[in-house]
C-alpha cells in the first residue's frame, strides 16, 4: 500500500530531508548536501524561496517505511501557470514515483496551476533538473545526481521535455593547449579593435552589482523559450551565499563605454570538499572536515554567461571567457566546468569548443499540462 502523506511534523521533515541517504548509501558519486542548509531553505521562516512563493513537502509511504519524497512549489512572479516538483527521490520502484505523480497533479489542481514542470528544489539553481547523461563522475556545486531510473520514471508518466537539455560541458586548463592559445589570439583581435574593459566585482558595491547581474541574465537570456525572468530576489538567494566563498578575482564584468555589457562569474568546486563530509549530518562528520579543509579543488566552475543581445557579436564574450582562462591557470586549476547552459544558447557552445570543452553531463527538465 502507497500513501503520500504531507511532511508536517518535525520528526517527518527530518524524514523527508534526509531519505536522499537511503538512496544513495551505496552510491560514491553522491555529493550530500549540507543538512543545516537544506533544513533553513526548507523553512518558511528562513527560507529564501518563501519571500515570493509558497511550497509543501511530501512522503510517500510503502507499508509503513518511507519510499520516496517530492515537493510541490509554486514562485508568485514566475509563470502564473505552474506547479514546480522538487527534491524528487524515489526508490527503484514505479508505482511509488506514480503516486508522487498523481499527487502533483492533484496539488496543482487544488492551487490553480495548470502545468506540473521540473524538477526545482525552490532554489532555481539548486541542482536543478534530471540527469539523463553523465553518471560517471561526481557533480561539480549547484549541479544534481540522481540514479538512472529517474528520467524513465518522468517519461513512463508522460512528461515531455519542458525546453532543451542543460548541459555541462568541461574543458583542461592547459596553457599548451592549442585551442587555449587561439582563445587568447582571438581576445587580442578584440581588444585591438573595440573598446571594452575587463572589471572584477565590487565587494564593496554588492547592491549595485545585484542590480546589473539582474538586467544581464534576464536581458541575455529572455530569447530562450519558457524563459522565466529572475527577480531580484532570486538572483540575491543565488549570489549572496557565496560572496564569502567567492574569489573577486574570477567573477568578472565586461564593460563597453563604462557600461557593464556582460558578466562572467566562476567559483571553486565545493563538491570535491563536500563529497566527503556527509552533509555535516552528524557532529563526527565536523571532526572530519578538519582533515579537508585546506584542500584546493581541481576544478572551477562557472556558473553563467550572460552577455547583452546587441553584444553577442562584438567578441565581448571571447574577452571574457580568455580572461578568465589566463585567471584560473594562474591560480592553479586544472580543469573548468561550464554549467548549465541551454542547447539551444549558440553562444556558449561556441565559446566552448574554442576552449576545447566536451559535454560531459546532460539534465533534462519535465513538464506535463493537466486539466483543472
């Protein structure tokens, strides 16, 4: 017997947060997330989802032992028509992900909503979507794992592909690399021939800065099909947590006439510290931490390319991207993570293969329209 039962209790929401251990006990690719941090984003009084949106949480019960969760959301100020599902973990099982399903489904009836898309764990980018492709390496931060199983259970259900694939791509910092070198031939030509500068990010002007990323990624981005617009909001739940984390050095502008144009930010990849921390779950797992903490990850990822539409033909993101090539190899990381970025941005696959990246993971999102 199946029942989704609401995760309301304390004792259930200790449930509901860390069931992803029962799935992935065997799993060393998983990356945990920080307990304390889930538990304060999944609280409406701390969570930053909940200033502008509204969300409940679930269990799916199979004879009395819990078998999966799902979170049903919806963003005042995103599209009026949908239901957003996240932290989906289900058993190997269908008819447990089925009854999540239906149960979806029935909640975005009883609020309204006529589309049921995801997945979204409320933090637009949160280890958004499902991976379809690339399970043979762990995550890199901000980016989700899930076992194989999951998208057959989206598809058997009849989802469909809510817009293209996101994809990560992933490129060597070699400054041998041929494909590195011509990058920064490349940027040479641009320089000479237009009037843009290369800024790092004011820490001390963060508000502003906030502002400027908010026109970039919503004027960059909204020629992609179901694009959402960020708020301000948003993009302060996704860059503030990681202004302490963050080197100044590689989040970078790119400025025509004194006027912010494009932005290009990059972060050390957490996951290859945290992949052995089991989400600080339990105090023991602090005393481990001390044995990482000095640890220089490997890879840096970068997180966004937004460049202005009447930019995109200017070489200013070539400048950025030579930019942060030369940075990173000064500092010492080996490889760079590009993710997520859409199939259908030309942009950034062209960049790319200019640095010689690969697509080594692929996520899909789901969507599926009901009837009220």
């Amino acid at each position: 017997m199946i029942e989704i039962r609401p995760a309301n209790s304390g004792r259930d929401k200790h449930i509901f947060l860390t069931f992803p251990w029962r799935i992935y006990r065997d799993d060393p690719l998983w990356v945990p997330p920080i307990l304390s941090e889930r538990i304060k984003a999944t609280d409406p009084k701390t969570g930053a989802f909940f200033k502008s949106g509204y969300a409940d949480f679930f269990i799916a019960w199979k004879d009395g032992q819990p078998a999966g969760t799902i979170c049903c959301s919806h963003e005042i100020g995103g599209d009026p028509t949908e239901c957003s599902i996240g932290f989906f973990e289900c058993i190997d099982d269908y008819t447990v992900a089925e009854a999540m399903f239906k149960h979806a489904e029935s909640w975005a009836r009883g609020h309204e909503l006529m589309m049921v898309c995801g997945t979204y764990n409320l933090d637009r980018e949160d280890a958004r979507g499902i991976l379809v492709e690339g399970y043979d390496r762990p995550p890199v931060v901000l980016c989700g794992h899930n076992p194989p199983y999951y998208g057959g259970f989206f598809e058997r259900f009849r989802f469909g592909k809510r817009h293209d694939d996101g994809l990560a791509y992933a490129a060597k910092l070699d400054p041998n690399n041929p494909k590195i070198q011509r990058l920064y031939r490349l940027a040479e030509v641009v320089r000479k021939r237009k009037n843009f500068t290369i800024r790092t990010v004011n820490m001390n002007d963060l508000n502003d800065e906030l502002e400027r990323v908010l026109l970039l990624q919503n004027r960059a981005l909204e020629h992609l099909d179901g694009y959402v617009p960020y708020t301000l909001e948003a993009i302060s739940a996704m860059m503030l947590p990681l202004k302490d984390l963050a080197d100044p050095d590689l989040v970078l502008f790119v400025e025509a006439d004194g006027k912010s144009v494009g932005w290009f930010p990059a972060i050390q990849n957490l996951n290859e510290i945290l992949i052995h921390l089991n989400g600080l779950r339990y105090p023991w797992d602090y005393v481990r931490a001390l044995r990482y903490k000095n640890l220089k990850p490997k890879c840096l990822s970068v997180k966004s390319v937004a460049v202005l539409p009447e930019y995109w033909d200017t070489g200013a993101a070539i400048l950025l991207f030579a930019e942060m090539a030369q940075r990173a190899i000064a500092k010492g990381y080996e490889w760079a993570d590009l993710s997520l970025t859409g199939e259908d941005n030309p942009d950034t696959y062209d960049l790319a293969h200019h640095m010689g990246a690969e697509v080594y993971k692929r996520y899909r999102f789901y969507k599926k329209r009901i009837l009220l």
